[in-house]
C-alpha cells in the first residue's frame, strides 16, 4: 500500500513539478512533502504550507498538507499545486508577483491566499489522479477539539491606570506593582 507521503512526493515530482514547469516555474528535486499540520495559524483553517529552504536543517523546501483533508485526492493535488509553486520561489514572493503570475498561469484561481483550482486545472487533476496510485487514507476530524482558552487575567490599577495580565493562578493583586497603591483589581479575562 502507498501512503500518503508516498503518493504526494511522486504527485509532485512526477506530475506537478512537469505542470509548473511548461508555465515557468521550477519545482526543486529535492522539495519534500509530507502531511501534518503547518506551522503557523489555526490547524483548523491552514490546509497547506511551503517552508523555505532556510528554516530546513537539510537546506531543502519542505511542504505539509493538513491531515484533515486526506481523504480527498482531489483537494490534495489541488493544494499541492499551490504549495509547489511557493517551493519553485523558495517562498521569495508570498502570494504576490511570481506566486500569482505562475498561479493563474496553471490555472489556480480566487484570492491568491486560497486558490482552487479553475476548470482546466480541475480536468488536469482528475487525470493526474487516475496515473497515481489508489490511496485510501481517512481523514482527521478536527472539529471536536477545544479551543484553548487563555490563561492570563486581566487587572487595571485604577488610581495610575496601569495594565497588565498575570496567570489567573496568581489570583487578585492586592496592590499595584507599578505604582504600590491599594487598587481596584476588576480581572476579566482576555
């Protein structure tokens, strides 16, 4: 059985590297791609990522698909394409300039920070799909996962008007530390 790391990394290199390449753009052969949840923002709103060389200890660009969305080869392929072309810039452009000439070039279309794929791009991944190898992964559902809520309270001085948060394991100050005055400590948390 292929797994999924397998399938993206040949998805990549065997098919979308050529696809970003007719349009000008060049996939590194050493971009790696692997599925977990990216680096930065809400696990629940980023489905991919493109890190740049830089930040790898291996000097390579590295890309994540969200593992919420692997039971959809579809959606997959089409997030690829985006994350692909931010490795062919080593992620220099964001979704500006190169990013967005070579997007649309493939047929990526919408707010450049959340492309889908147009028409033609969606017959292309259809096909593409076919010459992969089956996969039947699951996804991860993520929605029943709380939120962490802060932990920090909120207290105001009232006599110097100083703000500041302390954990709420600290409870109520007595005093201001700022100024030492008797205060009114209204906490709210935030």
């Amino acid at each position: 059985m292929t797994t999924r790391e397998e399938w993206l990394n040949k998805a990549l290199h065997k098919h979308v590297a050529p696809l970003l390449a007719r349009n000008g753009a060049t996939v590194p052969t050493d971009c790696l791609v692997s599925v977990g949840f990216p680096g930065g923002g809400s696990a629940r709103k980023r489905i991919g990522e493109c890190w740049p060389r830089s930040r790898s200890s291996k000097k390579v660009n590295q890309i994540f698909i969200n593992p919420s969305i692997t039971d959809n080869p579809v959606q997959m392929l089409d997030i690829l394409v985006h994350e692909a072309i931010h490795a062919a810039d080593d992620c220099a452009s964001g979704h500006k300039g190169f990013f967005m000439r070579t997007a649309k070039a493939v047929g990526l279309e919408g707010k450049m920070t959340a492309t889908h794929a147009g028409a033609g791009l969606a017959i292309w991944i259809n096909a593409t799909i076919s010459k992969l190898p089956v996969i039947s992964h699951s996804k991860l559902d993520l929605s029943g996962r709380k939120k962490q809520t802060t932990r920090m309270v909120k207290h105001e001085c009232q006599p110097c008007g100083a703000v500041w948060r302390a954990a709420s394991k600290w409870g109520d100050s007595e005093c201001c530390p700022f100024c030492s005055s008797a205060m009114y400590s209204d906490p709210e948390e935030g």
